[in-house]
C-alpha cells in the first residue's frame, strides 16, 4: 500500500528534468553523490546499476534516450510517461494506493507499525518503508516529514541545507539587470580560494543569480554559508575570449569608430541590458572611445571576464530541488536500506543522507535504494 498526501502519486517527479524527467545519466560514479558516508551508496548503486535501471523501464514500456552529458530521458521527452507507466505497472501489481492521505503519526506496537493518517484511519503493517523524499519543493509533497518519523523510531537526522538552488546576493545593481541571461563560466570561491568551476546558462535576478550551472555550484555554496565562510561567484560572460584578446577586440573597434559614446561601442559585444551596470561597477563615465584610457579599458575588459558577486544566502527550501542531509547512513543497512535500530523499518531516496548533483543522480538514489528497500526475503 502506497499513503501519498498529494491527490496524486508521482508529482515530483513530473518536475523533474523541466518536465522530462532526467530518469538516470550514463556516467554512474560514486563522485556524482554526496554524504555523510559516501561509502554508504555503493552497494545500492552497483546492485540496480545503469543497466539494470535501463531495463526495468524498458520492461514496463518506456522507452530512453541520451542527450547531453550524459543524461537518459524518456524518448518522449515528457516526465508524464514515467508516472503514467509506474501508475500502470502498481496497478497490475495489486498495490493499493490511497491519496489525499496525509500520515499524522507513527508508531510501532507488538511487531506491528501502526500508521495514523489523517483522516482518522489507522492502519496496521508488518513492514514501513519511508520514502516521503527531503525537505525541498514542498509544494510537491516533501515537506520533512520523514525525518519526524524517522526521529520517532530513535533515528538522527544530519543537517539539513537546501541544494541545487538559487543563489542569492543583495547587490542592489541587480535590479537593473534582472531577466538577463547568458552561457558563461561560474566559478565558486570559499574564504578566497577556488572551489568549483562550471560552463552553462547563468540568469541574472533581482536579488541573486540561477541557472544550471548555479545549481551545479549550489552545493558547496550551501554548506560554505552555513559555515559562516564567505561565499563569491566569479562570471565569466565571454569565455571564448582570454584577456588579451578581448582587450584587442575592444582597441579595434575603439580605433574603427572613434567618437562613438562607449556605451554605443559596447553593443554588438554584449547584452545591452548589461552595458551601463558594467561601467558602473568599473566606475566609468560614457563617453567617446576616444577619450577612454588604457587603464579604464583594462577595467571593462576584467568585468566582462571576471565578474565578481558575493553570495550572502540561498533561496529557501521550498524553491530547491534537492536537500542536503537527511537520515545518518550509519544506522541503515546499505545492502537492504532496513534500520539498523527498528526491525522491518526501512528507508528510501532523498530522506536519507545522501543527495546528487544534477543530472539524473537523484532519481537514480531514488530506482537503486527503492529497489533494495523494496527486495524483502519474507
């Protein structure tokens, strides 16, 4: 029997992969996952491996692709096959699923899990597995209430941080630019040094900055905020182009059309939105091409290259994609997800203490420890 609180099962994963559903990624490594105790996650991972996830959506008639980096979607392209399909297949299983069932407490007596939903019905188990996902996206039903029952049953629950998430920034220029997006490379500074480098889309907002390779950096952003650790993001908006050869570009096009006003001789170059915050943080008045001094030309060409944002804060759970923490691993069996503490209690996906990077690392935790949780020898 599957208790979903939501009037349907499966909405969270028809949000994932912008609607189409990153089921898996081809390049399965250990590094894509994130814990406590990474160790933890190999056994699950090599047991329901690529292939074998590959198959069992095939045997339930989905088909797949590949696309970039890595990353296995439904050939369809639409995360609706997936939970259309899993509806189907629990169907001719014979499990029975009750929605609009919201679980208030549990418990355990005389062997049995007794489990208190909502609308006063009690119900009465042999066996409960929790896989009511983390903390993030609440809308779509995981609002933590795994860890108030893991809790319950003695379990410790690791810190908790949102991740794959917007980063956010009070630098009140940002207003201005608010909308504007551009493929670049983020990298991510901790305390000053360099932590973490990704090239794709970056989406300026009025108060912080997103896109998939912000996600991609949100991570570590995350826990180095929680540390108290000072946070910087460097853009860079033209990577094709190093210093020298920019700064060439800038001189020709300087040379070709002289009195032009700089913010003029900037079109054509970059995003128009951009032009005037630019000057304004290298502290550069528009005026003719002409006039502008080697020195003052360094500055645009450093802020088009290396520009700088400091990170003061995450957007809130309910906007992330994935949560950072969950149950300790260490009170779980790797080879069969029951606790170490309860017998036949058993755990899944997200609400435990591992989480992924983007891609299809997610929902693969989610098919590889589900099908351990789910292989009982009775």
């Amino acid at each position: 029997m599957i208790l979903e609180k939501l009037s349907s099962v499966g909405k969270k994963i028809l949000a994932t992969g912008n609607g189409r559903c990153n089921l898996t990624n081809e390049n399965l490594d250990l590094k894509f996952f994130h814990s406590q105790n990474r160790e933890f996650l190999r056994y699950a991972i090599e047991n329901f491996n690529l292939e074998k996830t590959i198959k069992f959506f095939n045997s339930i008639l989905i088909e797949t692709t590949n696309s970039t980096n890595g990353k296995i979607f439904p050939l369809t392209m639409q995360s609706s096959t997936v939970v259309d399909l899993l509806r189907d297949e629990i169907d001719e299983l014979g499990v029975i699923t009750k929605t609009n069932s919201k679980v208030l407490n549990v418990d355990k007596k005389n062997g049995k899990f007794i489990i208190e939903i909502e609308n006063g019905l009690n119900i009465q188990s042999d066996f409960l597995l929790i896989a009511t996902g983390g903390k993030s996206a609440s809308h779509l039903g995981s609002s933590g209430d795994g860890y108030q029952f893991a809790r319950k049953f003695g379990h410790t629950i690791t810190p908790l941080l949102p991740s794959l998430v917007q980063l956010k920034s009070d630098e009140n220029y940002l207003k201005k630019i608010d909308g504007v997006k551009f493929e670049g490379i983020i990298s991510l500074h901790i305390d000053n040094q360099k932590i973490q480098e990704v090239f794709g889309d970056i989406l300026f907002r009025k108060d912080g900055i997103s896109g998939n390779s912000v996600l991609d950096i949100s991570r570590y952003s995350s826990k180095g905020l929680s540390e108290k650790k000072v946070i910087e993001v460097y853009l860079n908006l033209m990577p094709s182009f190093d210093n020298p050869t920019l700064d060439k570009l800038l001189i020709k096009r300087f040379e070709l059309k002289p009195k032009k006003m700089l913010s003029k001789s900037l079109l054509g170059l970059i995003n128009k939105k951009l032009i005037f915050t630019i000057l304004q943080l290298c502290q550069i008045e528009d005026k003719p091409v002409a006039n502008i001094a080697k020195k003052e030309r360094k500055k645009i060409v450093n802020q088009i290259l290396e520009w700088r944002l400091p990170i003061n804060n995450t957007a809130e759970f309910k906007r992330a994609e994935v949560t950072i923490g969950g149950v300790d691993v260490g009170e779980i069996d790797p080879k069969t997800m029951e606790s170490k503490l309860i017998k036949n209690l058993y755990f899944s996906g997200e609400v435990l203490d591992v989480d992924g990077d983007c891609g299809g690392y997610n929902l693969q935790w989610a098919w590889s420890s589900g099908y351990l949780a789910g292989n009982l020898k009775f």
